[in-house]
C-alpha cells in the first residue's frame, strides 16, 4: 500500500495525484502560467525521484538489525489505509465526478 500512494503522490497515471497534479497544471496553463508549470514539473520530477529512492530501499536492502520492527495494523488502520487506497485509485481511473462537483461550485459540507 505505501508504494502504490507513493506512486500516487508522484503522480504516476491511473491514480488521483495525476489526475490533481494534470487539473492544477492545465488550469495554471490556461492562465498564462507556464513558466511556473515548467517549475511545478521539474519540482514533481526531483519529489518522484525521492519517492522511487524510498520504494527501492524498502525491496532491495537488507533491513538493519537494530532497525524497526513491523507491527501488523489493527482493524481500523487497515480498513482506513484500504479506503484511501480504494479511493486514490477510484479517483484516478474515474475522476469525472469529483472534478464535476468541484466545477460545479455547490460544496455542501
């Protein structure tokens, strides 16, 4: 799970950081910004690279001896870290509805 919401945070396609960081980009775009959206790429470029230096260390090092431990999550971690995945990914292949409801400028919290 933490390699797939790392992915997400770089924004790797299929998931809701591409398709956040792809809204935020063409808006930027759209008014004239593109200087800035060549910034926020290189930025997302250098923060991926961190992203995918995390997930290499986790599957191909060898875990120190007096390193920490991992502790199997309880009932409500687990079906929290499922949402978020669940909808990361929801997000990411079907974001019409989102991006409708925010175009839509009725938030009713």
């Amino acid at each position: 799970m933490f390699t797939f919401l790392l992915l997400a945070l770089a924004g790797i396609p299929l998931t809701s950081g591409f398709v956040g960081k792809f809204v935020v980009f063409a808006a930027a775009v759209q008014q004239g910004m593109a200087p800035l959206v060549v910034i926020a790429l290189v930025a997302s470029a250098v923060a991926a690279f961190f992203y995918l230096r995390v997930i290499v260390l986790m599957y191909f090092s060898e875990p120190a001896a007096d390193g920490p431990t991992v502790s199997v999550p309880g009932a409500f971690t687990t079906v929290a870290i499922t949402l978020g995945a669940a909808m990361t990914l929801l997000l990411g292949v079907y974001p019409a509805f989102a991006l409708d409801w925010a175009g839509s400028g009725q938030f009713v919290f």
